[in-house]
C-alpha cells in the first residue's frame, strides 16, 4: 500500500476534535432518533459506534478530499461509500485467500453466480437464471456496454433529474443525455410523466436509465410509480436499463420493488445492474452484474461488452458478503436509517437556513441550501468567480460556493447539488460512526449560525 499522506492519524483525530465528541454533544438529547442510537451499532454485535480511521489508505472520500482541500478539512461527507469495517465473514474469506500466495489466472467460479442468485431470490423474491447473469467489471461499465449495444453513436438516453453524475460521465461517452427532470411538490420528489411522455416518443431515443433507490434526492419508487413508467417504457419501445445498486438500504417504512418483479411484459423490455458493493462496501474491487428476463437483450449486451474477467478478490469477498452477510446488512441498515433520522432531526430543528428530508432510501441525504445561498450571496460570488476564471474552466455554481463554505468554516465535505444538476441542494452522505456524525452536524450548525 502507498502511504501518499503521511498523516499521523491519531493526531488527526485529535485535531479533529473527534475524542471529545460524545461529551460535546450533549445538548442533542431532543432529538428523536438519539434513543435509537445505536439500534444497529450493538444489537448484532457490530461496532458501528467505532470511528475507524481510512487516513492513508489512498480512499477517495478522506485521502482525495484532504489532497483537494488540505487538513482544514476534518470529515468528508462527499463520496458515497461507508466509512465502517466490512463483515467480519469478508475478511476471514480474504484472509483465506491471500493465504495461498499466487495470483495467476483464474476462473470465475459457478458458487460465485449461485450466491448472486440465491441472494437475490432469497432477500427479494427475484428469479434470475445462471444465463440471464453477466459479470461486469463495476456497475457503470455494463451500462456502457448495455447503451452501445442498444444505441446508435450519438442517440439520445433519457435519464432522471437530479441524477447521479456517473450516469453523465456514462452517457457522454458517445450519447447525449435527455433529461426527464423529477418534479418536487412540497419537498417530495415525483416523476413527471407528460414530461416523460415527451422524451420518450423522440425517434433517437431508445434506452431510458431508471435509478431506485434514487441517488440523490432518496426516493424508494414504489410499485404503481415503476409499473407507470415501464407502461410509458414499452409504449415508445425504450428499453429499460434499471440501476438498483442502492436497494439493499431501504427504510423500515418502504419497500424495494425490483423492476425485474414487475408484470412480465415490463420485465421482458428490461435490463437489472446490481453489485454487492454498495451494500457491503466492496467498491474498490470493481465487481458488479447485470441481467435480463429477456435473452435477445442479453445476447446483444454480450455481443458488445467487455465483461468476461471480474476481480479475483472481489469475487471471494462479494461471495461471502452474499452467502454470510444477511446479519451485519441488517444491522447496518438499521444504524444507518438511525443515523438518516437524527440528521434530519437535528438539521430541521437546530441548522438555520438548511432543511433535510429523510431519505426513503440509500444512504445519502439531499439537502435544500437555497436560503443558505440567498445569505451567503452565493449566486453573486459564484458568477464573479466565474467571469475571472478561464473560459474553458467549469463554472462556479453557488452550491460550490456552499461547499467551500462548509470547508472552510465547518471542516465539514458535502457534494454541491449542481454536480447532479440539483439546484439550491447539496448532498450528504451519512455512513459514517455516529459520532461524526454528530460531530459534522454540530460544525455545520455553528458555520451555518455565522451566515
Ligand atoms: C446509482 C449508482 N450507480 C452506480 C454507481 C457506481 O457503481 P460502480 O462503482 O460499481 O460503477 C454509484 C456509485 O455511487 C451509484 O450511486
């Protein structure tokens, strides 16, 4: 491992504040969720409470978060993965493995693609035969293989917005991104049909990217929603490409309805991308799958991905995440809808100008900042930077401004809302130890109270 910042890290910590957090934190106690607080951290035995130090292991979310804004910034809230240890079943599998001291060739092995079909039917009731399964070296390369197989170069791709900006970077590679923007009524995302309607009937369009649970704004769509839009889907006979790598982490409250269990006529006019990555924190390892009901789909994906080889190590640790896994899932899942709660408890009742909706799903909380913009005169500064910078350079949005903001004054690293084309919003990811947690949320209040 290259030790790239040589941070010492108990110093760190230290500097952070981060020992003293339990005691400082006291004057939360009215918050909703503090008696649940940890529900998932002790019930199964896992230690979700523990703050366990990523510095210098080259992670994108700490490591290339200080690189960028230097040790004034104490906890990243930026890059969607979780900060916990894995379960404990991944590592003795991988201590197994790295046992034996070779790492030549290897196959991919059928228990593999049997723990993703037993995980599968098991935990969702989705039926998935061994052929209708690709391999895919993380997620958003099947994708790019399923729009080149079903898209001519330069076809337009329908996706939902806000969305995930890996979905932008994806399609850009040879399309061009229709945007179906999600309508909020009332803080509550929906999809605009008419809208959607619209987009589809275009005679360039024939791939249309559903993400559920939603990265950002956290909606779970529900049956009725999914079945509406594969309707719409089919009618214009636009294929259904459904992204459901966040749908092990759905509230208590909701339900995750895979597009793959839906009328058969919709599942047939469908492809799923899934990965235990998310789930199980295993992104580094760059495995993921896809499949689809409906062969022809399949053949076409094969005939123009590149998915036969998949990591080796990921292979054995997505396995027994699959196979042994259920129970640290669970408990995580509870902590991290906890710690979903006491954010939004704890922004909507102390942090001025800043509202948060619990999402229904992922881990992520989407944050409406427009009056904090209004107070900080982000739309100002934003458009000043960005008429003295260079042209070809990206341009300042106010929600960059917010973000620096929180850096500077809170130590604290949330995603501008703009990189998803969400306006007024920033996104927050909560899966870290419950202690810096509080820990963030109390910097951001302060920072926010000096506006
Ligand atoms: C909705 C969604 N899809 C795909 C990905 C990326 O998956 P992978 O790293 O397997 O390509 C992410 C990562 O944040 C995501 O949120």
């Amino acid at each position: 491992m290259s030790y790239q910042y040589k941070i010492d890290r108990r110093a760190f910590l230290k500097q952070a504040g981060v020992a003293a957090v339990a005691g400082s934190m006291a004057g939360a106690g009215s918050l909703k969720a503090q008696q649940g607080a940890s529900r998932g951290a002790s019930a199964a035995g896992y230690d979700f409470d523990e703050i366990y130090n990523r510095i210098g292991t080259n992670c994108s979310k700490w490591d290339g978060q200080i690189e960028r804004w230097g040790e004034q910034l104490k906890i990243p809230m930026g890059v969607a993965d979780m900060d916990f240890r894995v379960a404990p079943c991944i590592t003795e599998a991988l201590r197994e493995r790295i046992s034996h001291e070779v790492y030549g060739y290897m196959a991919t092995p059928d228990s593999y693609h049997d723990s993703i079909v037993n995980w599968n039917e098991r935990r969702y009731g989705t039926v998935i035969e061994r052929g209708m399964l690709l391999d895919s070296p993380a997620l958003l390369p099947g994708l790019l293989a399923a729009l080149r197989a079903f898209n001519p170069p330069g076809a337009r791709v329908v996706m939902q917005t806000p969305g995930y900006n890996g979905f932008f970077s994806t399609i850009r590679k040879g399309f061009v991104i229709e945007e179906n923007r999600l309508r909020e009524v009332n803080g509550v995302y929906e999809m605009d049909f008419d809208d959607l309607d619209r987009k589809l009937a275009q005679d360039d369009v024939h791939t249309f990217i559903l993400c559920n649970p939603h990265n950002p704004v956290g909606n779970c769509w529900d049956r009725a929603t999914l079945t509406e839009l594969g309707e719409l889907c089919n009618r214009h006979n636009v294929i259904v490409l459904a992204d459901e790598i966040h749908c092990d982490f759905v509230n208590e409250d909701r339900e995750y309805v895979p597009y793959a269990n839906l009328a058969d006529d919709l599942v047939m006019n469908s492809v799923t991308f899934k990965s235990a990555s998310k789930s199980f924190n295993l992104a580094a390892f760059k495995d993921a799958y896809l499949f689809s009901h409906n062969p022809d789909l399949m053949s076409r994906i094969r005939a123009v991905g590149d998915n036969a080889t998949i990591n080796s190590l990921g292979i054995i640790a997505s396995q027994a995440a699959l196979e042994d896994g259920d129970d640290w899932l669970d408990a995580v899942r509870v902590y991290l809808s906890d710690n979903a709660r006491y954010a939004s408890d704890f922004i909507n009742e102390r942090v001025p100008h800043i509202s948060a909706n619990e999402p229904e799903g992922t881990y992520l909380s989407w944050l409406n900042v427009e009056p904090l913009i209004e107070r900080l005169g982000a739309v100002e500064t934003a458009a000043a930077e960005t008429a003295a910078q260079s042209p070809d350079a990206d341009e300042v949005t106010p929600e960059a401004i917010v973000e620096r903001y929180f850096v500077e004054n809170a130590g604290v690293k949330i995603n501008p809302g703009s990189s998803y084309w969400g306006p007024g919003r920033m996104r927050m990811n909560l899966g870290l130890a419950r202690p810096l947690l509080e820990e963030a949320l109390g910097r951001i209040e302060q920072a926010a109270r000096q506006a």
